[in-house]
C-alpha cells in the first residue's frame, strides 16, 4: 500500500471519519459499523498533483478489526500545456474524472502552463480546466498509455450589432466600452453594418456603454464567451451641448473629459468630448432626465453641474486651474494609516466614489481643487472644514 495522506470512510449508515497516515502508510480508524464500508485515501497537492484511491472492505457482525489496504496503481501519466492565443496560462486549475478510474485526480498548471496528473486508468477521461478570472474549459482524452494533451483556452470575445430601433437599420461609427479591460483596447466602434468585436477579453462579466450622438446611451452588464454576439437597439435622443471657455482668459478650450451620472449615481456617459474652435462639443444623447455632470480637462479644476435636465439648452462651462490644499498630517493621524475624502455640499468630489487622499505621510498637497467651501472628512480620525480660493493655496492641519 502507498501512503495516503487523508483516508476517508464512508458507510450508508453516515459513518464517517479522517486520519493521516502514518509511518509506512499505516492507518487506523474506529467506529465503523457492520457492513461494507467504503474508504478512499487521497494524497499529494494542486502543486504536485492530487490523488485518489478507494477499496471496500466488509465488517462482520461483532468483529472488532479489520485490515485494509488502499493501493494507489501505477497507472498512465497525462500531461501537457494550457495556453490561450498561444501564451502559457498558469495557475489553472486541471481536473480528470472517469467512472473507471481510482477517483478524481488535479493538478495546477505552472507559469509555462504545464500540468501533469499520474496514476491514470485505461479509459475515457472528461478534463476540465478551470482558468484564473474565468470559465471553464471541457475536453474529452482518451488515455491507454503515458499520454500528452495540450489544452488551447478559447479567447473570449464581446461582439454584436448595433441597430437603430423600429427601423433596425444599422448604426455605425457607434462607440463601444468596455470597463475594465486589462488587455488591450476597451473602447472599439462598429463599421459600416453597425458590427464590432472586442477580443481577447477575460471569461467575465463587464459593464459595457453605447454611444452614438443623436441617440441615447446603452448600459448593460456583459459576459464576454468564444460566441458572444449582441443586438444592441439605440433610440434617438437629445445630446447636451457643452461650451466650455477657460475662465481666466476666456479662450476656447478643444477637448475636455465629460463623466455624465443618473440620479441613482450610475455613470451613463465617461469620455472626451471634442470642442470646436468656440468651445462647442456635443455629450452623446441621453434618455430625458436630470443628470449630474462633471467637467474636466488637463490643468483645470474639475466642474461639477448637479442638476442638468434633458433636454437642455447648451451648458456653458468656464474652468479655472482652482486653488491647492496643503495637508499636514500629525502623528495622531498618521498612526491611523487612513485616508479622508474631500466633501462638498454633502456630497463626495470627484467621480467613481469621491477623491481620496492617502494620509500616509506627514505632508499632502492636492492640486486644482475648484474654489468653493469642502470638509476633509478622515476615516476614522478628526475631520476639518476649509475653504478654497481661485489661485491661493489653503493649509489643513491635522492631529
């Protein structure tokens, strides 16, 4: 017998029970009751490669011992490499399972995406390779000796056709995003027949925005798949012009980044909009509403518009390089190891949440606060009220 690592018995009256082995792969176990009894000895790790062995023995009526032997066969090796567009995928989990063989068997691909699982049986084996962040993939092997079986993950993909509804007539140059795409481009448009792809994405769910000027915007949550493929319907819709001047010198601006919130806070619109050479770009439709908008561009402060109906008239939005905070973290604070997020008119600055600021050092300076009243609200620690002024720097002085 080879040692086991964790015997498991089990008898259709409940009886159950675990032990490790000990020197020489000798274990004991009591309780047992009369009958047959299963047991099922499993050794090794993801790293190493999980096994299992089971056998039967019968308990008579009244005997108070019996030997048992749990025999781990030599069996076939299958190996191989997980890869995905031909890279190496590791820390995937591969698992082989078949009524004919000793009981399940798994292992962990290492970082060139190989994996190796021993003591197989002749037979028919379902694998299934459950990727990090992903689905899982399926295959059938066949395994009458030592076999190698190589397992290409299918790239995932969010693909579909954008339409214009009731008409269904095509809608191209519709832009496409995907948040949080850690490769590649997340952000495609669809070509003359209204499609587009995005590829090699990860198994899994993403918040995805449509956007076309002249229509309202599409938010939904995708899971990208090999065979994904949307029918996405946008309804016309009023866009918001936006007019946006530097405030001190009063020259046009060209480009500004626009986040556009619903009144449940979901982001409806996040992007550039381009300005004209009078400042004039255009937010892609909205269904009609009120909507917090934000205004931002390189070396201003950011513009927070709280209420905005659509339709609306156009907004004129004047930005300033506002004023800085200077925060001087004592060391009652800084023994906190917190961080405190800006406040104004009860609601936080800045979008996704509010801009935080790590109070992890004895000195912070936050640049291009819009002027305005704010409270620096400390997570866990003594907040304070400070005010801002255009072209002046304010002093916070915590405990």
């Amino acid at each position: 017998m080879r040692s086991a690592s964790i015997p498991v018995p089990q008898a259709s009256s409940g009886f159950s029970a675990t032990t490790r082995t000990g020197p020489g792969g000798t274990f004991s176990l009591t309780g047992a009751p009369s009958g047959t009894v299963s047991l099922r000895a499993d050794t090794g790790d993801l790293t190493t490669g999980l096994r299992s062995a089971t056998t039967q023995v019968t308990i008579a009526d009244g005997q108070t011992q019996i030997a048992a032997e749990i025999d781990f066969p030599p069996g076939f090796r299958l190996s191989g490499r997980v890869t995905r567009l031909g890279s190496p995928v590791g820390g995937a989990i591969v698992g082989a399972a078949s009524p004919a063989a000793t009981g399940n068997l798994a292992a962990r691909t290492d970082d060139n995406g190989g994996y190796q699982l021993d003591g197989l049986l002749q037979g028919t084996y379902s694998l299934s390779v459950n990727v990090p962040n992903g689905s899982t993939v399926r295959r059938s092997v066949d395994v009458s000796e030592d076999t190698t079986y190589d397992v290409e993950v299918p790239a995932s993909r969010v693909a579909g056709t954008v339409v214009e509804a009731g008409t269904q007539k095509p809608l191209s140059d519709a832009a496409v995003q995907l948040q949080g795409v850690r490769r590649g481009p997340g952000l495609v448009s669809t070509d003359g027949s209204g499609h587009f792809a995005i590829e090699d994405l990860d198994p899994q769910s993403y918040h995805m925005t449509v956007t076309k000027p002249a229509y309202q915007t599409d938010n939904r949550d995708v899971t990208a798949s090999d065979d994904s493929e949307l029918h996405i319907e946008l309804k016309p819709g009023d866009g918001i012009q936006l007019v946006v001047h530097d405030g001190i010198y009063g020259m046009a601006l060209s480009n500004v980044m626009v986040r556009v919130g619903d009144p449940t806070g979901l982001t409806v619109f996040a992007g550039g909009v381009s300005l004209d050479s009078d400042g004039l770009g255009v937010i892609p439709s909205l269904k009609p509403g009120t909507y917090q908008v934000r205004v931002s561009s390189g070396g201003y402060a950011t513009t927070t518009l709280p209420s905005v109906a659509v339709p609306a008239p156009p907004l004129q939005v004047s930005l300033t390089p506002g004023g800085t905070l200077l925060i001087q973290v004592g060391p009652t604070t800084l023994a906190l190891n917190t961080s405190g997020q800006l406040i104004a008119a009860g609601l936080p600055v800045g979008a996704q949440g509010g801009q935080r600021v790590r109070l992890a050092s004895p000195s912070q300076e936050v640049d291009h606060v819009a002027p305005g009243h704010y409270t620096l609200a400390v997570d866990g620690g003594v907040s304070r009220d400070f005010d801002v002024r255009e072209g002046a720097a304010t002093t916070v002085a915590l405990p």
